[in-house]
C-alpha cells in the first residue's frame, strides 16, 4: 500500500495493524479526508440524531421530556454546534 501523505510511517506489521493504529495522521482516499469524514459525518450526526431520538421517546412514554434528557440534550448541541460551526 502507499500512504497519500507524507506524515506516515510503517510498523512492519502490515496494512491492516498500520491501518487500525493510524500510522497515517490524515489517510486520503480521492481526495477525502478519511478520518474527518467517518468522525465528522456519521459519528456527530449520529450523536445529534440520537438526542432528538431519545427525547422524543422520552415524551411519547411519559407525555413530558425529563429534565435531565433536556439538559443532556442541549449541552450535546451546544458541544455539536461549536464542532460543526468551528
């Protein structure tokens, strides 16, 4: 395998170990940031999704959302806020 960066290094262990260890800092593959992409599009998207989800169930069993799910909720999208906008 090649890198696409010139900030990686070999273990001598293979592609799959380099790979899960992250021996390159900003993996590429056709021009997309590999790590940004999974972490920024699926993993805090997910996240997001997944507070609107719980307190929606939340309300749907009890008929009012917990106070505690509000402020979990909120203080996920002001942290998601910032990672998205900064």
């Amino acid at each position: 395998y090649m890198p696409s960066t010139a900030d990686s290094g070999s273990s001598g262990h293979g592609f799959i170990f380099d790979y899960y260890w992250g021996t390159e800092l900003y993996p590429r593959i056709g021009g997309v940031d590999v790590k940004k992409f999974i972490n920024c599009r699926f993993s805090m998207t997910f996240w997001m999704l997944a507070g609107i989800s719980f307190s929606w169930r939340s309300y749907m069993m009890h008929g009012y959302v917990d106070p505690a799910i509000v402020l979990c909720a909120l203080s996920q999208f002001v942290y998601l806020f910032k990672f998205f906008i900064w």
